[in-house]
C-alpha cells in the first residue's frame, strides 16, 4: 500500500529557497523526487525516527523531516533542509 506524501507550506518554501541558492538545481529537484518516492512505500523504514513522531530522511543534497499519518496512510514533509 502506498502511503500519500504532501509537503506543508513551510517544506515548499525550503525547497524553492534551497534551489535558488544551489548551483545544481537539478540536483535539488531530483533530490526531491526521490524523498517522495522513497516515503511512499514504507516511510518508517525509510527514514530514521528523532523523537515524539518526527522522522528524517537524506536524499543528497536534501534532509527532509516528515510525520507518518499511519491511520491515513499520509506521510507529511514538514521541513527541508540541505545538508
């Protein structure tokens, strides 16, 4: 079962924000894609859990930090940063 990813407000603005500042921009957008797609199918063993629900996950040269809606089946991007 895949699970849906969505990107809240703030994670939108730290991607468009981290790709202007990137020289690759390419990088960074593919970087994208794959969290999404890497978060679709078992995000809980996709990434590593910080505490209280947080979870992270690395697809260089992004961090992103999501919560998992198991109920339903929602993994939510709350922030990006670059690493």
């Amino acid at each position: 079962m895949n699970y849906a990813v969505v990107l809240s407000l703030e994670a939108v603005e730290d991607v468009l924000r981290i790709t202007v500042a990137c020289k690759s921009k390419t990088a960074v957008t593919d970087a994208s894609k794959r969290l999404q797609l890497a978060l679709q199918d078992d995000p809980s063993d996709a990434g590593e859990h910080l505490s209280e629900g947080l979870c992270y996950i690395d697809r260089e040269p992004l961090r992103a930090f999501f919560t998992i809606d198991v109920d339903e089946m929602i993994v939510e991007i709350v922030s990006v940063k670059q690493v």
